[in-house]
C-alpha cells in the first residue's frame, strides 16, 4: 500500500514537472534584441467601402523588443522592453498631392516634439504565461501616445493552447478564444464582452436604434517558442436599424513582423518585476492595459451662442416642414451636450418669441445636467401663459432617448408644486409614465425615485373623484406599461364613464399577450357582449380590438360572429369590416376566425349582408429589406351618420421589434341633436363633445379639446373656419446613439448616430348643417433627417466619415359625411405627396493648424405621391360624394 501511495506522488511530481516545461506563452531569450517593423493603420469609410477610398492613416515603425528580468522559477514570468524608431505617418491609401493633407509634413510637425520624444520612450509589459500582468510608462505622457504603447504591447499576449479565457488588453476585459495549430495561434476576441470605463447610450427602440456588428481575429505565427509575426484586423460596422444604408464602418489592422535578431542586453536581477522597473527608472509606473479615456479639445470651433446665431434662421417656424430644420437641430444638440448651463440659459433669453419653442426642444433632447438645469431655472410653472414652452419641454422629456432618474425627479417635483395650468399638470403626469416605462427598459424599475413614481400613478387612480384627473392618471398608466397596472385597467373597462372604459381598453390592448390572464380576457368580453350594463359603440368597439389582438379562443370568435346582427347599424358593418380585414391582411387572429366561419350559423348571409358605412381597413405604406410600415383605419358612425370615433394608425416594423408610429383618434358625441336624430342605444344622455387624442413614437400625449357642452358648441359652430387645431408641433430626436470605440490598436472611434424629426400634427372638424355635411381632418407634416458620423480624432490627426438621409413629407387624411339621407355618403381619402428622399456620404481628413480634405457624394430620389388604396366600398362612395358636390 505504502509503495502504491509513492508512486502516485512521484507520477504527480512528474507532471507537474512536465507542465513547467512546456511554454504557456511567447518565450524571450536572454541576450537577444528582437527587431521587428510594425505598422497600424485605421479606416473609416461607408459599410461597404474599399481601402482605395477610405479616410484614414497608416503609422509604421520599427519596434525593438528585448527580456530585462525573468523568474527564476517561472519561464514564462517575464518583463519585455519595447521601444518605437523611426516612426512614420502616411495616409492609409496613395493620394494625390492636392488630396494629401500629410504632403509636405514630417512626423516631428504632425505629432509635435513632445509628443513624438514620448512616443520613442521604451516602456515595459509585465508577460506572465502568455498575459499582460502589468503595462509600465510614465504617467505624464498624453494618453493618446500610452494608448499607442497599450496596442502595441497587447500584441505580445498569446496562449499557446487551445481555449477560451477572460483576459485583459487595450480593449478593456474581454472574453476571447484561442486555436493552436502547428505554429500557428489564432485569437477571436467576443467584442460583444469587452468592459471599459467608456459607456455610451441609445436610443430604448430598436425598430429606431442602431445595430453594431463587430470582430477581432488576430493571427500569430511562432518559431522557437516567440512570434515571428502577428497579423491582426479588428472592424466596426454600425447601421440604422430602420434604414440600414445609412451605415459607416471603422476598420483597423495592425501588423508586427520579426525582421532579425541580434545581441541584447543581459537581464537584470531582481526578486520581481516591480522591483525591476523602480530600479530601471523610479519615474515608470504601472498605469495598466485597457485604454484611458482621451480628453479631445476643440480648437476653433464656435461657442454655442456663435452657433445659435448661426442656425437660428433655420429654427423658425416657416422653416420647420423643410428638412434644413432638423439638420439645424441636431447640431445644435451636439454643440448644448459640451456647454455649460450659463451658456445655454444665454441663448435661451436670446431667441426670437418665435424659434424659442425649437430651442426648448433642443435643449431638452440633449440630456445632460447642465441642460436640465438651464430649463428648470427658464421655464416658470407657476405661469399659465407659458403653456406653450412649458409643454415642448414636457414632450421632449417624453421623448428623451435616454432619461435618468435626475429627469423624472424633477418632473415629480414640478408635479407637487403649483402648476398655473390644468394641460400643464396633467401632461406632467402622464409624461412621467413615459419616463418611468423607458427607465424600466434600462432596468431601473428598483430606483427609489421610479419606485415613487410607480407607486403614485399606480393608488391615484382611486384616490379621486374628479373625471379629469381620474383620465390623467390612467394615461400616465397607459404610458407606463406596467404588469402592475393591468388589474386597474381591467377594473376601469367596466366603469360607468365611458372616457375611462376607452383608456382602459385601449390600455391593454399595448401589453405583451402573454400579460392577458383569463380573468383580463373574461372583463373585455363582458365589457363588448354587455353582460352587466350598456356600453357606448366605442367602448364595444375598443373592447372588439382587444379581443381580437389577444389571440383568442374559438369560443370568443364564434361569440364575436354570433353578435352581428344583433348590433346597432353601423356597429354591425364596423364588426364586419374589422373581420374582413383581419382575414385579408393576414392578422394573427385570421387563422382562428377561419375555422370559425366554417359554421354556417355564425357565418352567413344574414350576418354578413349588413349595410352602413362604418369601415376598417388596414395596408402597406411602404416595404423594403429593413423596414416594414403599415398603417389602418378605423371609422365607427353614430346611427345618425355623424362620426363616433376615428382611429388612424401607423406602425413600423423590423425584424426584431414594432414600433407603434403614430395614432391619431378622433372621437365625437352627443351632436344628433343638431340634425334632430336619435341617439343609439346607450347613449341618449351624454354630453355634446368632440376631440382628438395622439400617441406618436410609443408615447400617449394630452387629449385635445375640440368643444365640450352643448354651449361650446354652438359658439363654436357658428365660429368655425375649418382651420385645423394643432396637437403636436415640434422637433423631436427621434433616434441617439452614442458610444466611443476602443480599437486594438489603442485608437480610439467616436460614434455618433441621430436621427430628427420636424413634426406638425393637426386635426379639425367642420359640420355643415345647411348642406347637412361634416368633414374631419388629420393632416400630418414632417421632415426627418438621420446622420450617422464615425471619427477618429488622434489628437494631432482627425478622419471620420458621416451618412445620412433626409427627406420631407405630408400625409392627410380627411372624412366626408353626408348625412341627407341614409345610408348616408361617407368618403375616406388618405393621401401623401410627392417627396425627396436625399442620401450623403461625407469623408474627411484634418489636422489641428485647419489643413483638411473633404469629399462629398449624394443622391436624390423622387418618391411619387398617392392616395392609399382603401376597400372599394370607399371608393364607390367617394364618387359618388363628389358627384352630388358637382
């Protein structure tokens, strides 16, 4: 036994023994200095840009590398010595004289004399089993030149085996995969993994966002235990989700390769690197791998008051539907995001009464502390009159790409002090939905001040009586989305005001299916079959749409079939309509509507022959490899033939998200008093009312007021121009997308990816009873502009390249009833103009004296204008609404 138990001891010494032996990483000789050329190069240009076209610069050198210390007891425990000659800069690609801002400059002129005397300084990497232990310069030296050293030096870390590991170079912590071959070792660094200090943000959407596809591969070859070379390319490849075009990539290659060797230096003696290094220079330190941030200075660039000055002409309201506006816009944020608040509250106090609304959106959208705190020490809530900029502010909030908690703190404050207008407090409320569901989408639904927030919105509801603020506190759920609020949704689809049952439907019609519980489901169906009570046909219709959308049973089709007929009019065909379109456009619900229909008691003649003119119809807007956007309509009468309700959608999609675009709802009641009708079921005792209620980008806005009370009515009647009322009006960012890229070559890429919107929204109404005809509008102007800018500023050197698109657009859709006779005429038109979609490509190349090289491409497309198809029925009416005109 005892022998058995020595042997076992003596084959462990043995393999641990053989596993000392065998090298884990790159082996120096002593005596030797190791001469090798190493050139790094960086490249920016569009996604598919070749090398002969691309911005960018190539810096080559010789590298000598030699052992200064190694453990004794540890062979691959080893201190290397790096030291940079000879360095030269050219551009990436050859270039003519007139397109070389480099021709005619020494290395000495472009990185200046300190800079290069810092660079040519030896430094020291700590290599312990094939891993960067420690990075050793002189913490005086410009970052930009240590994080030179840093790519150099990660290139001396390999593995000789196969694995995978966590490891730490210029990039920051990063996951990477080694595979060793006969001599040859090939490292994939996971970008997706790499930690830094650096965090960038974007926009919470993905249909609006951007999308980065990113690899690392490096090659080494070895002979006799060190590298004989190591080839390594590193790309960076960011898109615009929703128009993938617009899409620049930074690319950057470094090469080492061993020229010769010859005889070094003997290695010193120590007890361990630490000690080496203090005894070699007291002044090197250990400043670590992974790249430092750069401060990066502009020189000559203009103020933010210069550049207001400069750009305020295209901030005017006269200039808002042109895409010059948002352009403006967006680099009028940049120049805010680096000003301090003085600054900012200057230009503010300087605008024009008229472009003030545009500065207010600006300075909102750029989202930092000095910004907030220049806005809350202009606006004054107290004032009633300045409603309008007290707003914009509110919808920019709402807006922001990415709020933190500072933002709905300062909300929730506003909230609790006195407010001079009602709108005003009740778009702060709601708007603190938006902030609250956007910051649990970043994952800080368990801060303290979102927690506050939720729990507030969440025990309002309940805690009045008074109509308005009941509304307002359940759109401030609806923004909010949260699985906590489906409970109070599901009880206020049965309340006895119709204004609730309508939020509350319309509510849980946004949530996740999954989030549908069967008591949810059973509420709605109630709500729609009137199991407990009467309920407006808008209500039912609402309650329609959420069954519908929530996968439902075949039991809850067939119910649904089996109550047309059974309808009012215009309820029936609205059902019918909304069935049908389902089936044509391929909805979820359209497989179990099928099977359905096969019944000939809940399909048939009798059900399916009702007249009216209420419709649904839903069709494509626009298809393409990126995006999809569809869009609907949804138009419910009374039994009298004025409108009830109007709901216009649009919804964009790619292939990993949807994004509800726009909706704008029209509803009216009580008016049948004005042509002597008779109100339908339900709805004989409610009061004279119309208006118009937005979402747009995900967002629920403040409903409008068109006229409420018999009164207001009639003295808006005999006052009405048919001028539209406007809902939304402003600049909005639509898409921001930020974050610096650590390249290994220890450059580093700023990309900056945004996208504007020009936005007007309006909507009226006009009822002519001497024609016995009513007209709505929802008339929708916009002007949009995406830039995508990828730079590499080196301090001394400076080559980026921007793309982007613009274009402008209109959209109208208009209602024409007839009421002189039933069925009466009602003819829907849903119209877009002719527009421009224009692309950019920029390059561009500068050094800090103002030397610099520009190359511009664009293009521009001419999208014809239309009237969007809707169902023939439509179209029949409309011929003949227009001939009776005649």
């Amino acid at each position: 036994m005892l022998t058995f138990v020595v042997f076992l001891i003596c084959a462990a010494i043995s393999v641990s023994a053989s596993a000392k032996g065998a090298a884990a990483g790159p082996r120096l000789n002593n005596n030797q200095l190791y001469k090798f050329s190493y050139t790094t190069e960086v490249l920016v240009d569009r996604a598919r840009g070749s090398k002969e076209g691309s911005a960018g610069y190539k810096f080559s050198s010789d590298v000598n590398v030699n052992l200064v210390w190694r453990d004794q007891s540890n062979k691959d425990d080893q201190l290397i010595q790096l030291a940079i000659s000879n360095l030269r800069i050219e551009p990436v690609s050859p270039r003519s004289e007139k397109k070389n801002i480099l021709h005619g400059s020494t290395t000495e002129s472009i990185l200046g004399k300190n800079k290069l005397a810092a660079l040519t300084k030896p430094f020291l990497v700590h290599l312990k089993n094939g891993k960067a232990k420690a990075f050793y310069s002189y913490r005086s030296e410009p970052a930009t030149v240590k994080n030179l050293k840093r790519g150099l030096a990660s290139l001396l870390q390999v593995q000789l085996s196969t694995g995978k590991v966590v490891e730490n170079d210029v990039s920051g912590r990063c996951t990477v995969e080694y595979k060793a071959v006969k001599g040859q070792v090939t490292r994939t660094k996971n970008l997706e993994t790499c930690k830094t200090e650096e965090a960038g943000f974007t926009t919470h959407s993905k249909v609006l966002g951007v999308s980065r596809k990113s690899s690392s591969v490096t090659v080494f070859t070895l002979e006799n235990g060190f590298i004989r070379s190591a080839e390594a390319e590193e790309t960076h490849s960011l898109a615009v989700n929703a128009r993938r075009s617009v899409a620049a990539k930074v690319s950057s290659r470094q090469s080492l390769k061993l020229v010769g060797t010859e005889a070094g230096p003997l290695e010193a003696a120590g007890k361990d690197a630490a000690a080496v290094v203090k005894s070699i220079d007291a002044k090197l330190a250990a400043v670590g791998i992974a790249a430092e941030k750069v401060k990066s200075e502009c020189k000559g660039c203009p103020s933010l008051f210069e550049h207001w000055q400069a750009e305020k002409k295209q901030l005017e309201p006269e200039s808002l539907s042109k895409t010059r506006a948002p352009r403006s816009f967006l680099a009028l944020i940049q120049t805010i995001r680096k000003a301090p608040k003085d600054e900012i509250l200057k230009v503010l106090r300087s605008a024009s009464k008229t472009s003030l609304p545009q500065v207010v959106d600006a300075v909102t959208s750029s989202q930092t502390s000095e910004s907030l705190d220049a806005m809350l020490e202009f606006l004054n809530f107290t004032d009633a009159k300045g409603l309008v900029l007290q707003e914009r502010f509110l919808y920019a909030c709402g807006f922001a790409s990415h709020p933190n908690e500072r933002m709905l703190q300062a909300l929730l404050d506003i909230s609790k002090g006195k407010i001079g207008s009602t709108d005003i407090k009740e778009s702060v409320v709601i708007i603190m939905g938006a902030l609250v569901h956007k910051l649990c989408q970043k994952g800080g639904c368990n801060l303290p001040i979102v927690e506050q927030v939720k729990k507030m919105i969440l025990n309002a509801p309940d805690s009045t009586t008074v109509e308005s603020e009941v509304q307002m506190y359940l759109l401030a759920l609806k923004n909010s989305l949260l699985p906590e609020a489906i409970p109070i949704f599901t009880k206020y689809a049965e309340s006895e005001v119709g204004a609730y049952n309508t939020i509350a439907l319309t509510a849980l019609q946004r949530y996740d299916v999954n989030l549908m519980t069967s008591e949810v489901k059973q509420t709605v169906n109630r709500v729609y079959h009137q199991n407990r009570r009467i309920y407006e046909k808008n209500v039912r219709a609402a309650a329609a749409d959420v069954i519908l959308s929530s996968n439902p049973t075949y039991m809850e089709v067939k119910n649904l079939l089996l109550s047309i007929g059974n309808l009012p009019h215009e309820m029936n065909k609205y059902m019918l309509s909304k069935i049908q379109d389902i089936l044509r456009f391929q909805m979820p619900a359209s497989k179990v509507l099928g099977q359905a229909m096969k019944d000939m008691i809940s399909c048939n003649y009798n059900r399916f022959a009702k007249v009216g003119s209420s419709s649904a119809f839903s069709g494509f807007m626009a298809q393409s490899p990126d995006l999809t956007s569809t869009y609907s309509l949804d138009i419910l009468y009374s039994g009298s033939g004025i409108l009830r309700r109007s709901n216009m959608n649009i919804f964009g999609a790619t292939n990993e998200a949807m994004l509800h675009g726009l909706q704008v709802a029209i509803e009216a009641q009580g008016l049948e008093t004005l042509i002597a009708a008779t109100p339908d079921e339900g709805e004989e005792d409610l009061e004279s009312f119309a208006g118009m209620s937005a979402l747009l980008f995900d967002i629920q806005l403040r409903p409008v007021t068109f006229f409420k009370g018999y009164s207001d009515l009639m003295s808006k009647m005999f006052s009405m121009t048919g001028d539209p009322i406007n809902v939304v009006k402003g600049l909005i960012l639509l898409s921001d997308h930020s974050e610096v890229i650590q390249l290994q070559s220890g450059l580093k890429a700023s990309a900056e990816f945004q996208g504007g919107l020009a936005i007007d929204i309006s909507g009226g109404m006009e009822i002519s009873l001497w024609y016995r005809e009513s007209k709505t509008s929802v008339n929708n102007r916009a002007a949009l502009v995406v830039t995508g800018n990828v730079t590499v500023d080196m301090d001394f050197l400076r080559a980026g390249v921007e793309v982007s698109f613009d274009t402008d657009a209109s959209l109208d859709f208009i209602t024409t009833v007839q009421f002189s006779e039933y069925p009466f005429l009602v003819c829907l038109q849903m119209d877009k103009s002719t527009f421009p979609v224009s692309e950019y490509l920029t390059k561009y190349e500068s050094l800090p004296s103002g030397k610099s090289v520009v190359s511009r491409k664009g293009r521009k497309t001419l999208i014809p204008g239309s009237e969007f198809p809707l169902h023939q029925e439509n179209s029949n009416m409309c011929k003949r609404v227009f001939d009776s005109n005649w």
